[in-house]
C-alpha cells in the first residue's frame, strides 16, 4: 500500500477510535453515576436543552445499547473515514446536527439518546453517495454498505415504543443531504469554481 494509503488508513483507525473511546468513556461515567447523564438526551422542542443535540449521541440506556451501536459506528464510520477524514468528521458533525435538530423539532415527546441516528446517518451517506456520485469507489462503497446494512432500512419506521425511530429517519435523512452537499463540493473543486 503507498504510503498515502497508509497515512489514510492510519488516520481513518485514529479518528473512529477517538469517537469509540469518547463514547465508552461516558458511558462507563453514566454508569458510576447512576445514570445522571440520561437527561442529556434530545427532549424535543424544549428550548432550555437545544445543546443536547451534541450529548444526545453519546449517551446510551445499557452496555447492549452502547454496543449495537459502536459496531455499526466503527464500521460504517471506517467506510467513511478511509475515503476522507473530512467527509467523516463534517459528515458526523452534521448529521448529529441536523439529523439532531430534526428530532428536537418534530420527534415525540420522549427522551432521545444512542448514537442510532448517526449510525442511520452513516449508512444513507454512504448508500446516497453510490447514487449521487457515481464514480467506481462510490458505486463499489454503496453496493458494500447495501449488503452489509441493507436490513437497516426497516429501522426508520415506527415499531419498538422504546426504540426512537424518529432519531433513524432524521439521521437517514440527514445522512443524505450530507451526501449531496458533499457531492456539490467535490464537483465544485473539480470545476474550478
């Protein structure tokens, strides 16, 4: 492998463990503490906790929680990240964003917390970017996460009262805007514009 490619991957494996550590560090916190972090999660249209759409992601109910979505994180994450740690680290950050603001203004009245929406964010990010950008690592990316992931589409639809279905679909959502936004840029800098 070049030494590019090694540089690359070296910092795609430096940037997702950054994020798996975080996430089990205050998971492990939540836990000492008794779960004093869980009203950090996403309360929708509560003006008083806007700011939870940056903890909302890192905070998760139980170990089974925090793991089913460090597994998806840490691969689709790395799909991410070894195209570009930029289209990883914007990507992220605007997926828990938007996708984060989504369910603050139109999710249920519940308490929103896991890293699911991300993850949702991730995976259509990586599926849109297949179709928008078109070029052979994306196509190649896209058909990946579609095998791997393709079952995850029934997860943005209402099921499990306990499960926010509306963090999947806003995170789906936002997945795909970041795709496109991505996509316009690439092609900008490409064009000379």
């Amino acid at each position: 492998m070049p030494r590019a490619g090694m540089a690359r991957a070296r910092g795609a494996v430096r940037s997702v463990t950054v994020v798996l550590l975080v996430m089990v560090l205050v998971h492990v916190l939540n836990l000492a503490s008794e779960g004093a972090l869980l009203p950090y999660g996403i309360q929708p249209r509560s003006p008083a906790h806007w700011y939870h759409l940056f903890t909302a992601p890192f905070i998760h109910a139980s170990n089974a929680h925090l793991l089913n979505n460090l597994v998806g994180l840490v691969t689709l994450g790395l799909l991410c990240a070894l195209r570009s740690l930029r289209l990883f680290w914007v990507g992220s950050l605007f997926i828990i964003l938007f996708g984060g603001g989504l369910v603050w203004f139109s999710g249920r009245d519940a308490l929103h917390i896991g890293a699911s929406g991300w993850v949702f964010g991730l995976w259509s990010l990586c599926i849109a970017l297949g179709f928008l950008d078109r070029r052979l690592l994306s196509v190649l990316l896209s058909l990946l996460v579609i095998a791997l992931y393709g079952g995850m589409v029934y997860g943005v639809l209402p099921g499990d009262p306990a499960v926010s279905f509306e963090s999947h679909l806003a995170g789906a959502v936002a997945g795909v805007v970041a795709a496109y936004g991505y996509v316009r840029l690439v092609r900008g800098r490409a064009s000379g514009s």
